[in-house]
C-alpha cells in the first residue's frame, strides 16, 4: 500500500466498522479528522446502480457534536442562520454557520433529541471549537458523542429499516423525522436523511462501545432480501451530484456567504441577531454557483472554466453520471456575472477543452420526491 495511504490510516479515527470493510483495494481519505472510505476497489459504476435500484450501506465520517442545557435554544438561534424555536423533538432541519464577515463556517443537519439536546452533524471544520467560543454568556454545554454514521439509501432502504430496528421501525416516519430505537440490541438514532437524495435512513450509534461489526452485520442481514451491499464514497458521490448537494469545503467554504451558493433560503434576516447578520444583509444575494454537463470526459478537481481567454470561474465537484450519460459537476464563478459568459470550456486530464452547458440543481427531481418515497414529476428513474 502506498505510504500515503498508511499515513492516512494511522493518524486518523477509524469507524467501528472499519474492520468490515478494510481490503487491499480499498482507498481512504480524511474527513473532519477521521477515515473516509473513498473506495472499496469496486466498479463505481455498480455501486451507483446498487444504490438506484437496490440498496447501498455508506461507512460516512461526518462527525456529530451535542449541545444541551437550559439555553440551547437561544445560544442555537445565535448560532444558526434560521431560528430554532420552530424545530420539534424528533425532527431534523438544514443548518449553517456562518462568521461575523457572512462567509461560511460550516454546514450540516441539526435534530432536536429533546427540549434542551440537540445534535449537530457537522461537515469537515472544526465546529467544536468555533461553538464552545462563542458559548460563554449561555447555560449549555457542547461535547462530543463519539457517534459515528452509518446510511443505508436506496429505493428498498425503508424494507432493510423494518427488518433492522428491534420491535419494528415507527408506522410513520417523514423526510427528516429521527427517533431513538435498538438495532441488535444496541442503542441507536435513526434519522430519515442522507447524502444521497434517494429513499433512505442513518444510523447513528448512541453508546460510545458500540460493537461495530455487530451493528453493521446486523444491517448487511436486514437487507439480505434486498440486494443490500457495502459501497463507498465513490459512488455516493455521483448521486450527490446528480442532486445538488453541496459539500464543506470544497464546494463551499469560509469565502462564500450562502447566497453565493444559492442557500438564501436557510437564510432568515428577520429571525435575530445570529452570526454573521449584519453582514449577510448588506451582502449581495446573487448565485455564482451552478451545476454543469458535459461529453464524458476526465476532469480534475479545481480545473478552470474558460470564456474566450480569460478564466471565470473553477469545478468544485465532477463526475461522470451513469444515469445521464454523460459528465456532471458543479462550478463556483468568480462573481454572478461570469455565469452569464459565453462559449464556456473546461480543459480535461489531456488538455483537450470540452465544451460546457449550464445547468440548474438539482439535475433532476427538483422536488425532492425520491426521497420523499414519492414519485418523480420529471420523468427521473423511479
């Protein structure tokens, strides 16, 4: 194995189920301190279509902090860029940080445990520290669980989560609802989200000696009638894509405000005196991020978008889609009006320019019906 590789293996948190899906063909990377499987050495491409049309089981490294006391609600709604007060025990809503200058410290799902828990699933910044900073004038206290993530997504994902949860999974649970149950025997919270935009559930481990293998064989037998397999980041990363999920930091980062990113609607200037408020309302509110496709083609992080000789804007995010056919990916312009500039081209690996289309997000399923368990109103694979 490459001493990159090792380097990546030894210095950084490994899941509890690291040991499940550990192989010589596996590739790793780092994520908000810990080991993300990038790669299990299989065909990405039959991964993805387990994931369309199956089931797919996601090692993930996002990594959840808890804020509680008698002030969590008011030292959140300092926090968070849409006030609190509205969420319920049970549910879980989109929530970003944002600095005094507007810009983006971090994104990720906050869930209301109880009146005064919540647990914030952050991306990869240091979310802990920036917190406790700014918790000094509130009764609560942050820590960190030690939970790790495991998502099962795909079309058949809610049949692996009735066979999985020890007395039967809830007779309702919505887009976004999270409950505390027992999978195996072992305490769990379990939320209807994922990063995937299809049908699906996470399942967070409650108790910091959770018996990883265990839990994940536990999930491997639930879904065992389902066409369930391990997969990994490679393939997760397409269906991202192909939905408009954004990811910290490379999508996004401390130099963006959200309405560079198109997220002004998580965005509340009338919901307090939150971080970053008086900046964001004097900030101009016009994207300069967008999705794009182009001929299947080979395309490196960072590349730049290119209007006549001059470069506007870079990639963030590119794959080649299966479903689509052809190569999709996310751009960051260096102001709105680049994305009004014609004849755009992307160099690929050879230095050829592939021409580009523009292209709003998501790619499809616009209304977030599949993983509403709804049907698509576009046509999308259903």
């Amino acid at each position: 194995m490459p001493s990159k590789q090792l380097n990546v293996i030894s210095h950084c948190e490994k899941s509890p189920w690291f040991s499940c899906t550990w192989n010589e063909d596996a590739v790793y990377g780092e994520y908000a301190g810990r080991l993300v499987l990038l790669s299990l050495g299989n065909d990405t491409a039959t991964e993805y279509w387990t994931l369309r049309k199956a089931v797919g089981l996601f090692d993930v490294p996002e990594r959840p902090l808890e804020i509680r006391g008698r002030d969590a609600v008011r030292f959140l709604n300092r926090m968070f860029t849409r006030p609190v007060d509205t969420l319920q025990v049970g549910r879980g809503r989109y929530a970003l940080l944002c600095h005094q200058g507007g810009g983006m410290v971090c994104d990720g799902i906050l869930f209301k445990l109880a009146d005064d828990r919540f647990w914030y699933v952050h991306a990869d910044n240091d979310v802990y520290l920036w917190l406790v900073a700014h918790a000094h004038d509130f009764a609560v206290e942050i820590h960190d669980p030690r939970s790790w993530v495991l998502q099962v997504q795909g079309p058949k994902s809610l049949d692996v989560l009735a066979n999985a949860c020890d007395g039967g999974a809830p007779t309702e649970f919505r887009y976004f609802d999270a409950f505390q149950g027992h999978m195996g025997g072992q305490p769990v919270l379990v939320s209807r989200t994922g990063w995937t935009a299809e049908l699906g559930f996470e399942v967070y481990n409650m108790a910091p000696d959770v018996d990883g293998p265990a839990l994940w064989h536990h999930l491997l037998a639930a879904g065992a009638d389902y066409g369930i397999r391990g997969c990994s980041q490679l393939s997760m990363n397409i269906r991202r894509i192909e939905a408009g999920i954004l990811n910290y930091p490379t999508d996004m980062d401390w130099s963006t405000t959200p309405y560079d990113m198109g997220l002004g609607m998580f965005v509340d200037l009338e919901a307090g005196d939150f971080i970053g408020r008086d900046a964001l309302s004097s900030a101009s509110t016009e994207s300069r991020f967008t999705g794009f496709k182009c001929e299947p083609a080979q395309i490196r992080f960072g590349s730049a978008l290119i209007s006549g000789s001059s470069a506007v804007g870079r990639v963030t995010a590119y794959e080649i889609s299966p479903y689509l056919e052809c190569g999709v990916g996310f751009a960051r312009f260096d102001t709105p009006g680049g994305m009004r500039a014609t004849g755009l081209v992307i160099a690929d690996r050879d230095g050829r320019e592939c021409p580009v289309e523009l292209v709003d997000l998501p790619f499809y399923d616009a209304a977030k019906n599949i993983p509403r368990g709804l049907k698509p109103i576009d046509g999308a694979l259903w």
